[in-house]
C-alpha cells in the first residue's frame, strides 16, 4: 500500500524524505497499527525536521495511540519496521 492521504484519516506507511505535507496541519491524534513485531517502530517528523512522534510496538500487537499532538508545520514519515500510521485530524 502506499500513503492514502485524500481521505481521513490518512493511512501512512511508505517513509519518505521529502515532506508529505508542507503547510501547516492540526493534528488530533496518531495510531501505529498492524506492525508486525514489538520491536518496530515509527517517527513522524515536522518539515523542518524536529521530532513530532516515535512510536514503539506493543508486546501485545494492541494499536498504539500519541495523544493529542496539535499544530505542526508540515509532515515527514521519517521511517516505518512495518505497519500503518494513521493520523487523525482536529
């Protein structure tokens, strides 16, 4: 699958060093889901390459949740083991 990021929430698992978005976006919340081993990660960073979330799998394989990120100036997906980040909108 590559990103999806024309419906919401966007579904992103393909890393990119290039921004996926550059302006401004209101971030509700992220979720790291269907990794398939504990020790997989993701990170998300802004455009201007500052981190904005790690995420770290779950012995369980239960979805891991960030919390309320808010405003961020644009997105990179730095790197993802394997999985899906979804990122939920305000």
């Amino acid at each position: 699958m590559a990103n999806q990021l024309s419906a919401r929430p966007w579904a992103l698992d393909t890393p990119s060093a290039i921004p996926l978005w550059s302006t401004p976006l209101n971030i509700g919340n992220i979720e790291f889901i269907n990794y398939t081993n504990e020790q997989d990660c993701a990170q998300i960073l802004d455009k201007n390459g500052n981190v904005v979330w790690v995420a770290n799998g779950a012995d369980d394989f239960s979805p891991v949740r960030s919390g309320p990120i808010g405003w961020i100036e644009g997105l990179i997906l730095d790197y993802i083991d394997s999985g899906v980040l979804l990122i939920y909108f305000k």
